[in-house]
C-alpha cells in the first residue's frame, strides 16, 4: 500500500521547545509579574493546536487571540483552565457566546462597553484604553463615561498597546507610559498591561503585571536594532528538484530578471508563493545549502525558486533540501529581503507549506 502524496514539498518545521524558551525569557522579564502568550492567527502561522498547550504545559496561564472564533477554537483545545481574552471585543451578534466558554472580551470603545452591559454577560472582560496607537482602544476624551459605565463592574485587566516600542528611544514611548500609569489608576483593582514583545525590552517601567509576547514567542524581539537572543521556531525548507550549469550571459526565470555574470550551477526548488513565500524577495533573498549561501535568482514564481548553489559544491544534489528559513537563515533576513515585517512572513505561511511539528523536551 502507498502512502498518500504530501500536497507540497516545502516543509515548515516548527520547533516547540524553542518556542517555550522564548516564553520562559519574556517570565523571566515580567519578574513577580506574568507573561501572557499571544496565539492569534494561528499562533503566528505556526499552528495554535500545538503550540498553546504546548506553552501551557510551560506554565502560560494568560492567552490572548484576536477574534471570537479564535477563542472558541483556543477553548476547544485548552480547556478550562486557562485564561482567554479576545482583542478585538464583543460585537452585538456574538456578545452572547462569551460566558458560556468563559472568554473574557476586551472592550476597545464606549460602544462595546455597552454591547457588554446591555447584553448582562456573566463574564468579566478587559478594557483597552488608547493612549497613543489611534488603532483599537478607548480615547483618553471617552474616559470619564466608561468608568462611570464600568463603576462596580470585575474589570481583571486595564491594558494599552505601545505604537513604536520597535525603537526603545522614541519619544512616544515615554508619552504613552505616562499616560497609560495616569489613566489606568483609575481602575485600582484590575492588572495593568501595557508591553507586548518589544516593548518588554524597553525597560522595567513598561512591564507592569503582564506581559503580552507575541512575535517574540516565534523567535523576533521586534525591535529596529538590537535583535535580543531569542531562539528560531521555525525552519521551512524544501528539496532541489532539478540542477544545471549555465554560462555566463544567460538568463534565469520570468521576465529574464537575473543575467548570469559568470558560469554558474544553479537549483530549482519546490518552494514558491503558493506556499507563502514571498514573491517581493525575488533576486533578494537566500538559502543555505551545507552551510552555504545560495542567492535566489530572479523571481520567485508560484511553485518554484532557482538558486545560485554554486558554492554549496556536491551537497547540491536532486534532493537535498535548502533551509529557506531558520537557524541559518534568520526570520530578519527573509523579512528584509521581502521589504516586509517578521510577522507576515510567519503568518504568510499559515496553513500553506506541509507542517512537521518537533515537540517540547
């Protein structure tokens, strides 16, 4: 009997001790306080049904996603243990499912706030006060009201989001912890969140009660400059599927983007923009091959990738699989030649490339 074929060639493996040591680094962080772990969009394209209970089993008490449907599944797979809260709050069509999965919603407006009220939710929720980002939150100007409607009601958590924590020195930074310290003694009783990934490393004053890691759980500090050690979670990787010699002169892929200046042996791989890579790192981005760097050659087409593996000398062979991302190839790296963020690289890959998942130690 034959095994059924893999639906792709490209492999992602995520690795789930490495993920857990990056939550034990952001605990470490949070001191007598808590680390939470951000799992929306599927665990940052990693798979949220291996990776959540793998950080619960860690000791992750506190989960965050961004959606309702997304908590439900959460809930499904954790049981009832755990903490959830979903970002992105209640909506007067869902209000109701909240309670009976016991999911905390963090009310972002006045308008959720009453969503919340009118709907006599059993369950306590969390709310976001914006005092900077101008994305989700309540405004400082809607304060007042939301603690006159909020007034004898559990409110667990008071939280905020840092707009430019990526840059420990900008000035806004500062300005949103002053604001955030000012607004949120007016909810004495609730713990107090403001820093996700990067801005757990912009200093102790940002930490308060609870930290909310997100990409630093998959292996990026978030940071413009000092990238922090933080260990890679996961490795995509696929096979050569064909190798040949060309001359100096000829042209490689879609549109002859790529002239070779010298003869070279190059490789096509199994590995495109159908299984999330990104096409915007054509002629950019690289491999590595037996400890080689092998250049991407032109453009990036929907299945398929040429290399440049002359440097990798026989280890090139039909076959041999060329790391795209990990270890060797940081998620940086990949994210810079693609112009975009670490975090739509991982979640590009989300449900794409044929997951292997390496289980905790």
């Amino acid at each position: 009997m034959t095994s059924e074929p893999s639906r792709r060639l490209a492999r992602l493996t995520v690795d789930l001790s490495a993920i857990c040591a990056n939550w034990r680094r952001f605990a470490d962080l949070a001191g007598p306080g808590e680390a939470a772990a951000v799992v929306k969009a599927d665990a940052y394209g990693l798979g949220v049904r291996d990776v959540a209970p793998a950080l619960a089993l860690e000791g992750a008490r506190t989960f965050f996603v961004a959606t309702l449907g997304e908590a439900l599944d959460l809930r499904d797979t954790l049981g009832e243990a755990q903490t959830i809260y979903v970002l992105n709050g209640p909506t007067y069509d869902d209000v109701g499912a909240f309670a009976p999965a016991r999911l905390f919603p963090v009310l972002n407006s006045l308008d959720q706030i009453g969503i919340w009220k009118a709907a006599g939710a059993e369950v306590a929720a969390a709310l976001h006060i914006d005092t900077g980002m101008n994305r989700l939150g309540l405004p400082l100007t809607d304060l007042g009201a939301a603690h006159d409607a909020l007034a004898r009601r559990d409110m667990p958590l008071v939280m905020s989001h840092l707009a430019c924590a990526s840059d420990p020195a900008h000035a806004l930074n500062a300005l949103q912890l002053k604001r955030f310290t000012e607004v949120a003694a007016h909810f004495p009783g609730a713990r107090k969140s403001l820093a996700a990934t990067s801005g757990a490393f912009c200093g102790a004053a940002y930490r308060f009660g609870l930290l909310r890691p997100g990409i630093g759980l998959y292996g990026d500090a978030g940071l413009d400059g000092d990238a922090q050690p933080l260990a890679p979670a996961a490795t995509l990787d696929a096979p050569i599927l064909q190798l040949r010699d060309i001359a100096a002169g000829e042209t490689v892929g879609y549109g002859a983007t790529f002239t070779a200046p010298a003869p070279m042996r190059t490789a096509t791989i199994a590995l495109g923009y159908a299984d999330g890579y990104l096409r915007s790192a054509s002629g950019r981005g690289y491999g590595v091959l037996a400890g080689a760097r092998c250049p991407i050659l032109g453009r990036v087409s929907m299945d398929l990738i040429t290399l440049d593996v002359t440097a990798a000398g026989g280890a090139a062979e039909v076959g041999s699989r060329v790391e795209m991302l990990g270890a060797n190839v940081p998620l940086r790296d990949v994210a810079a030649a693609a112009g975009t963020a670490t975090y739509e690289v991982l979640t590009n890959l989300s449900g794409v490339a044929r997951r292997h998942v390496r289980s905790a130690a």
